[in-house]
C-alpha cells in the first residue's frame, strides 16, 4: 500500500516540476518578447512557414469537415424535419469550434514537430551554446520569433478555415442536399455574428502561442543526440494536442 502511495506521489511530484518549468520557461518567453532587440526577418520567416506552408493542410482539413458536417448534420435534422437549421449548425460549428481547433491540431502536428526537432537539433549540437558564446540571447533569436509568429500567423489560417469549411459545407448543401443557394447564404449571413467569429480568432492565437511554446520547450530540453530529438518531436506534438482541447474547453466556457 505504502509503495503504491509512493509511486503516486513521484508521478504527482514528477508532474508539478515539469508544469512548474514549463510554466517558468513561458514566463521568461514572454519578457523577452516585449523587450528588445528584435529579430523582423527571423519572425517574418516563421510568419511564412507557420502561415503560408500550413495553408493547403489547412485548407483540405476544413473543407472536409464543413462537407462532413453539412451532410451529417441533415442526416440527423431530417429525423425531425429541421433541415433549415443545418446552415445555422454549420457556420457557428465551423466558426466557434471546428475551425480553431482542427486547423490549431493539424498545425501542432506539422509546425511544433518542426520547430522542436529544429531547436532539439541546435541544442543536441552545441549550436544553442554557441549563440551564448557569439553573445546572443538563445531566447530572443529562437524562442521570441516563433511565439509571436504562432500567435498571429494561426487565427488567420483559421480565418481563412472558417471561410472554406463554411463553403465546403454550401457546397454540399446545394448540390448535394437540394438546398437553395441564395436561401442557404441568407440563412448562414443571418444567423452568424461577430462574437462567433471573434471568439474563435481568440482561440485560435491561444493555440497559436500554446504550438509554439511547446515545440520551442520541449527542442530546447532535448538531450541524448538523435533519440533525444525525436522524443521531443513526439512529445511537443502530444503536449501541444492535449493543451488545446484543455484551453478550448476552458476558453468555451468563458467566451460563451
């Protein structure tokens, strides 16, 4: 029983030291990205390679799932003869929900995987030392770029999400399902707000800085060469998955 108990408490113990450093890690992330020096070309870059380059997964992911959406939701509304609402159901689904979350889960998957077998590379390399050496904070050359580059760059591939899951949901509607194009259009601008769109750009930066700081964190504490860069790979993509779908339960219950 006691052995059981002890096994617990260094699980638990285990689990409080990583949040407290990771916790630490986003604190000294932050201030460095409100002082400088800056770095334009290094955050114009990530900007490209976490925006631009993630813009065709993103694009076929939401397209999919508004036509996914649009189907399945008229399957089920035509046991109750509601089919007018499945417009209403598509946009604020896309918009509130489906949107930042498949689109932040597709960009953890392909950029924090990137980023930490990037910075995993240079630390297991003594290139991170280097920059030390070379006078150069680690932190502001590294870190600071992709933070800010994450937090801007997702809400507008989620925009841009939005846009296609809710055409490919129109799509589906009109040439699939009968729906009337124009009648369909005037449901989906009557029943969308701002807020649903706001709040999911919300979300959307919070991925955003959550994908980043995860890839930098765990490529910045990777050791053990080659295998110790791939388990950070891993763990950067598992990490930055389950702290999104906690933030966006989170963020759901206060933004609504």
């Amino acid at each position: 029983m006691f052995d059981f108990l002890a096994r617990v408490g260094r699980v638990f113990l285990s689990f409080l030291g990583a949040a407290g450093r990771l916790a630490l890690f986003a604190l000294k992330a932050l201030s460095h990205c409100l002082r400088p020096p800056f770095y334009p070309r290094l955050i114009a870059r990530q900007l490209i390679d976490i925006g631009y380059y993630s813009l065709p997964v993103v694009g076929l992911t939401a397209l999919f799932t508004g036509v996914v959406l649009a189907l399945q939701t008229n399957t089920g509304f035509s046991r109750i003869n509601a089919q007018g609402a499945v417009a209403l159901v598509v946009v604020l689904s896309v918009t509130r929900e489906l949107g930042p979350v498949i689109a932040s889960l597709m960009v953890a998957g392909r950029i924090g995987a990137a980023m930490a077998a990037e910075i995993g590379t240079m630390r297991v390399t003594d290139q991170i030392d280097a920059l030390s050496t070379l006078a150069t904070n680690p932190f502001k050359y590294l870190v600071v770029p992709r933070l800010l580059a994450g937090t801007v760059a997702v809400p507008v591939l989620v925009l841009i999400a939005d846009i296609i899951g809710v055409f490919g949901g129109f799509l589906v509607a009109t040439y699939k399902l009968g729906f009337n194009p124009a009648g369909y259009l005037g449901q989906t601008a009557d029943y969308l707000h701002a807020d649903d769109v706001i709040s999911g750009l919300i979300k959307a930066a919070v991925f955003g800085f959550i994908i980043a700081l995860m890839g930098c964190y765990h490529g910045y504490h990777s050791r053990g060469g080659a295998e110790g860069v791939g388990t950070a790979t891993t763990y950067s993509v598992v990490s930055a998955s389950i702290l999104i779908l906690l933030f966006d339960s989170a963020l759901t219950s206060v933004l609504f």
